[in-house]
C-alpha cells in the first residue's frame, strides 16, 4: 500500500460523506442514504488498516498529499459552485457532492501522474 493510495481512500471517504447528506434529506431516499453510510464505514475502515500498513517514511508523505486533497477539494467545490451560480444558483446538496467529486476526480488523476512520472 503507498501513501498516495491511502490519501485517495480517504478522498473517496470524504467524497462519500459530501454525498450523504443529498440523501438523508429526499424524501424516500433512506435505503440508499443507508447503504452509502455502510460503504462510507466500509471505505474508512479499508484506509484505516491501510494506513496502519504504511512504513515510517511513507506516514510521513502523508500530510504533504493530505494538504494537495483539500486543495484540489476546495478547487472542486468553488468550480461547481461557479457554475451552478453561472446557470442561475446554487442547488442545496448537489454543489457539495459534485465539487468533491470533481476535486477527488482531479487529484486522482494528478496523484496518478506524479507517480507515474517518478517511475
């Protein structure tokens, strides 16, 4: 297990948090506001065990790549927000979980870059 693979772990978790609440609050969405909440426990117990496999030298990557996800997070989250805003304003629960989604999206893939690009 790698640094970079623990933090994207924790980036879906947080991804999947985001995403809880657009079904908690719809009426009739309780069966799949539960099975998210299942797989968030699922997925945060995975990074969990997984961190807990790391070396020494690799925890302490981890705050370095922690800083890059909420920054890509935080990138997301105001691009969706700018655009939902651009297209006549915000929507309550979606910019959330769209702009986790879109930062995890980007960071995953600049994660996957760097990585490649070392090798």
């Amino acid at each position: 297990m790698t640094p970079e693979r623990v933090s994207v772990l924790v980036g879906v978790a947080i991804a999947m948090l985001a995403n809880l609440p657009r079904y908690v609050t719809a009426a009739g969405q309780s069966e799949r506001a539960m099975l998210l909440g299942v797989a968030l426990g699922v997925v945060a117990l995975v990074a969990l065990l997984s961190w807990r496999l790391l070396d020494a030298s690799s925890r302490q990557r981890l705050p370095g790549l922690f800083r890059r996800l909420g920054v890509a997070l935080a990138a997301g989250l105001i691009a969706v927000a700018v655009l939902q805003w651009s297209q006549g304003g915000l929507q309550r629960w979606l910019w959330l979980s769209h702009g986790t989604t879109l930062g995890l999206l980007g960071y995953a893939i600049l994660v996957g870059w760097r990585r490649r690009a070392r090798a």
